[in-house]
C-alpha cells in the first residue's frame, strides 16, 4: 500500500472527521489535536495492518478516544466544579453518533462557516482554515506564508481561543447572516488562491501549493453548494486562472506578462471546465463579483492570441464590476481595458484620477500600469521612473527582476542606432574555477594568465576584468587594452556596480558578462545584461 494513498485518504478525511467530533462534543481546539493524534495513528498503522473497511468511522473512533482522554486532563487541572460540568465527557453526551453519513456534508460546510467567524482577522480565518478543513500542518501553512512555524502556531492558537472565547455552537449560521458568512469563506478562498498566483513577497513568483489547496477547497464547497452562483464563479475563475500559470514564468522564474505568454503552455482540461461552470452559472440570475470576474478570465483564455481579446467586452465587465464592489485594484484593471480599448492616454487618465484618491498609494501595480501606459504613450523617462518605483514598492523577488528589466530595456530605435563599443565583463574567479587543469590552486598566477590571454581577444569590445581575493595580486603589473577592478569585498557586488554604471551612463550599449553564477546571472538581470559561460571566453582566448 502506498504511503501516497494513505496520505490522500486521511487529508479528505481530517475535516470530515474534526467536524463529527465539534459537532458532537464541541471543544474545537481540544478536538482538532484529538484528531491530529488520531490521523498519526492512522499513518503508522494503516501502511502495515491495511487500510479498514470504513476509515472514517476508525478515524472518528481513534480520535473520540483521545479527545476523551484529553479532557479528563483538563478536567484534572481545573478542579473546579463548574469546569467539570462545562468541559464534560464525550460518554456522557446524548447526541446521535458522531459518525452518521446524513450530516457529512453539513459538518463540512459548518466547519469551514466556524474557521471564517467574522470575529477572526482576515489573517487567521486563511491560516484556520488550511488547518482545520484543509488538512495542511503548522509547519506547511508557515512556509507557503514565509512566516516562522512559531509565529503561525500562536496565530492559529489565538484563533482556535477566539473560537472559543466567542461561544459560537457547531451549527449553520442563522439565514439572516448566511449570506455574508458565505461571502466570508468565499474571501478566504479567494485569498488563498491569490496568495498563491501572484506571491506578494519571496524568491518565487508563485506558491503552487496554495493555489492548488484553494481550488480543492473551493470544489468541495462547489459539491456542498451546487446551486449557488457565486460558489461556482469562484472556481471557474481560480481554474481559467491558474490554467495560464505554466506560460507565466520563464526558465529561471522570471515573469512573462500575458502578452509574451505561450498560449501552448495553457491548460486546456482546466480552461474546459472553467468556462463550461461560468457558462452554466451566468444565466441563473445577477451575476456576483466572482461570476463577472470569471467571465472576464474566459474572454483572455479563449482569445487565440493577445491582440485577438475582445478588450470592449472585457471594459464593460469591469464597469459592471465597479457598479457591485467599490475596489482600486479594479479600477485599476479597468483602467488597463480602457487603455487597451480605447487608447492608453484614456487609461492613463483613469490611473492618475485612481492615485489622486490615495487608495493605492504604495502599491506597484498601480505604478507598474502607469509606467506600462506612459511606454506605450513614447514617455520613455517617465516610464523608466515608474517602473523603477514600482520595483521599489513590490516585495516579490521576480516582479522587482522584471520591472527592473522593463526600466532597462532599450527601444528599436536606440538599438540600431547604437554604435556603443561592447562592454565584457569578466568574473575572474568564476572563470578560473571551472578550468579543470588545475589553475584555481594558485589564484594569482592564473588570474594573471586569464589577463595575459585576454589581450589575445579579437572581440571589438572594452573588458573589464574583476579580480577579488588573493587573485587581485596579478593586478600588480599593467595589461593593455584591459580594464582590471579590483573587488574590496565580494566580487558578485563589484560586477554588478560595473554593470550598473555602465547602464546608468548608456542604457543603450550592449553589455555582456562571463560567468556562469546563477546568483550573479539573476541579479544582472534587470539590467539587461547578457550572460555567457565561461567557455565562450575561453574558446576566443585560448590556443
């Protein structure tokens, strides 16, 4: 039996079975490490004696009996009457059987209602809810958020005491309060899925782990709510979504925007369902904000390339969208279809009228989109500028490397008129190291050697070379035609200080670097320096 299988069956049934247990018992923190111990059990058991017949039923067997234990504990400390009768035993409870089949689906859905109590934060409903309904550990939830394990324990511990601070019952909310409590966990999908496609800090553009744990769970509410629209908006979205992650990020993680995307690379089977959910939930009435926004992800993934979307159409949805939901961010998409529309000078109008309002303010996608509207107005110094502020306001490590590289980058017209000399860059230390005859034991004589070859280099170019270490002693002579840096520190700063200059007094000449650091090559990139390997250089210089 595969630890796969097991793993699979008991992540679908750890809320099933916390939900039968709060609804029979209550204590939702004492329940859910009830059912964390009964779910380790099942793990170490289950791969050696076989799976049983009904694991749901064990499951809920195995963790009543340790939530009884666990309250006995309690009732131990405490030694207060009161605390005895408030925190009673699950045999002495007079309840239908916690694992009866009618209320599985209810249990879920009350669940899910209970992780997002309006008296939580935003914060913690996301973190209880992959927790509780989602299945994933503590640990899990801190990596995907970039947040210490410690520091998510206590954000789901204070949730789990709000929970319980609050007295809220295991039961659905009254109908009154329904309907916002389901918007609530809608927003708390929604959240997740987000988080997870367009990373807001971190080395990753994307956290596919939440992005897929957001969809799961909105197709489980999907199955618990087949009739509501706006349910089935929602997962139409988050799939026409994430159908374009594998075009959205190039060979070293850096961001392609929707324009340059290989449409090939698309999900299909994804784009399939997605539009056939929003096609079935459109006509059942007024379209919500998740509908609207999921019929504006078909118009992109069904236009067979990008000057081929029907922008008019997709304007018109974002005004309908504004007229349901007061948001910046979309006006600011809203902004881009007019832009795309109509003309950009009308999109930037919109841009500027939304930054005056100080709704945005510190967020780069609002200067990202001026600075993308001001490029295709010709303002190529204001656009440069507001990508540069941009990539200052982002967290995320790929949108800062690709603003950068949109503020550097040249026009045609720069480049053909350009008659810069080349500029090479050589990391010495990197080149010398992956020579495999030895040269690297004595740094100095071959970064000597490395400087006597590179006077050989028929290229109509200007070489620097950056020296660092013990190497910078073969700099003690002068090597004609060649420009030798010596590194005060680490030599990966020194070449990028080069680099940077250079751009800084020509964004236009073309720049060429010899290394074959993968850390130095990505923090060139916003410069839009190009990036060889050592053995480029070495074929030109040696005999």
């Amino acid at each position: 039996m595969s630890d796969a299988l097991v793993e699979d069956l008991l992540r679908i049934s750890a809320p099933q079975v916390l939900a039968a247990l709060v609804r029979r018992y209550g204590h939702f923190a004492t329940a859910e490490d009830a059912v964390q111990e009964g779910l380790l059990a099942a793990a170490t058991q289950w791969p050696v004696d076989g799976i049983p017949d009904d694991p749901r039923a064990w499951l809920i067997t195995v963790s009543a009996r340790r939530l009884t234990d666990l309250l006995r504990n309690e009732q131990a400390r405490r030694r207060r009457e009161d605390t005895v009768a408030r925190w009673a035993l699950p045999e002495d409870w007079l309840t239908p059987p916690a694992d009866r089949d009618p209320t599985d689906a209810d249990d879920t859905l009350v669940l899910l209602f209970m992780c997002c109590h309006p008296s939580l934060t935003p914060a913690s409903q996301v973190a209880l809810t992959l927790r509780a309904v989602g299945g994933l550990t503590t640990a899990e939830i801190a990596r995907a958020f970039l947040v210490p394990e410690a520091t998510m324990t206590k954000r789901i511990g204070r949730a789990k005491k709000t929970i319980k601070d609050s007295g809220v019952g295991f039961a659905p909310p009254a109908s009154a309060e329904r309907d916002a409590r389901l918007a609530a966990v809608l927003h708390v999908l929604y959240l997740i899925f987000t988080e997870g496609y367009a990373s807001t800090s971190g080395p990753n553009l994307h956290r596919v782990e939440l992005c897929a744990e957001a969809i799961r769970l909105t197709r489980l509410l999907h199955r618990l709510l087949p009739d509501d629209a706006e349910v089935t908006g929602l997962l139409a979205l988050m799939l026409l979504t994430d159908a374009r992650r594998p075009a959205r990020t190039g060979h070293n993680g850096e961001l392609v925007p929707m324009e340059d995307q290989n449409r090939a690379l698309w999900n299909t089977d994804a784009i399939t369902e997605g539009i056939a959910l929003i096609t079935d939930a459109l006509p059942r009435g007024v379209p919500g904000p998740y509908q609207l926004q999921a019929a504006i992800a078909a118009l992109h993934d069904e236009a067979a390339t990008y000057a081929a979307t029907d922008w008019p159409q997709i304007m018109l949805l974002y005004e309908r969208l504004l007229a349901l939901v007061d948001n910046p961010i979309i006006a600011l998409n809203h902004a881009v279809a007019v832009a795309m529309a109509r003309g950009p000078h009308l999109g930037l109008k919109l841009v500027d009228d939304l930054a005056a309002e100080g709704k945005l303010v510190g967020d780069h996608r609002l200067s990202a989109v001026r600075a993308h509207l001001l490029e295709s107005l010709g303002d190529r110094t204001a656009a440069r500028a507001a990508y540069l502020l941009a990539a200052q306001q982002t967290m995320s490590l790929p949108q800062q490397r690709y603003l950068h590289a949109r503020a550097a980058r040249r026009a045609p017209d720069e480049r053909a008129s350009n008659d810069a000399v080349m500029l090479i860059v050589v990391d010495a230390a990197n080149v010398v190291g992956s020579r495999p005859d030895g040269w690297w034991r004595d740094r100095a004589g071959a970064a000597r050697r490395l400087l006597v070859r590179l006077r050989t280099l028929e290229h109509p170019a200007e070489v620097v070379v950056v020296l660092e270490g013990a190497a910078k002693a073969a700099a003690s002579e002068e090597f004609e035609g060649l420009r030798v840096v010596l590194a005060p520190g680490s030599g990966d700063d020194a070449i990028v200080e080069v680099v940077a200059a250079a751009v800084e007094q020509d964004s236009a000449r073309p720049i060429t670097v010899v290394t074959a650091d993968r850390g130095l090559r990505a923090r060139l990139e916003p410069f839009g320096a190009e990036s060889v390997g050592p053995r480029w250089l070495l074929e030109r210089i040696e005999p």
